[in-house]
C-alpha cells in the first residue's frame, strides 16, 4: 500500500530538521535573542520620535489656522 503523501512529507521534514540542520549552540542563542532586542528597542525608539515630531508639526500647523 502506498503511503500518503502528507505522511512522507512529514518524515521527510523530520529527518531534514533532525539530521541536516545545523542548530545554534545556547550562547549563540542567547547573542542573537540580544542583539534583535536592542534593535527592536532602537527602532521602536525612532518611530516614538518621530511620531512625537510629526505631532508637533501637525499640532504647530493647525494652532496657526485656527
């Protein structure tokens, strides 16, 4: 009986990600987690700020046609 496709899909990602994918050791891990953390907090940083800016502008124009 032939095996469903899904089935041999399956094992076949299995075997992929058991034996042929390199995984990063802890350190590696942890390097990484920190890095996209203080990127994260930069551009979340910038985009306050420039949302703050914009407000004043916008703020700063519409005081003026009022």
């Amino acid at each position: 009986m032939k095996k469903l496709k899904l089935l041999t899909d399956l094992e076949e990602s299995y075997t992929e990600l058991r034996y042929k994918t390199s995984w990063p050791t802890k350190s590696q891990l942890i390097k990484s987690a920190i890095i996209v953390l203080i990127a994260s907090v930069i551009i979340a940083l910038v985009i306050f700020l420039m949302d703050q800016i914009v407000d004043k502008v916008m703020n700063l124009i519409y005081s003026l046609h009022s």
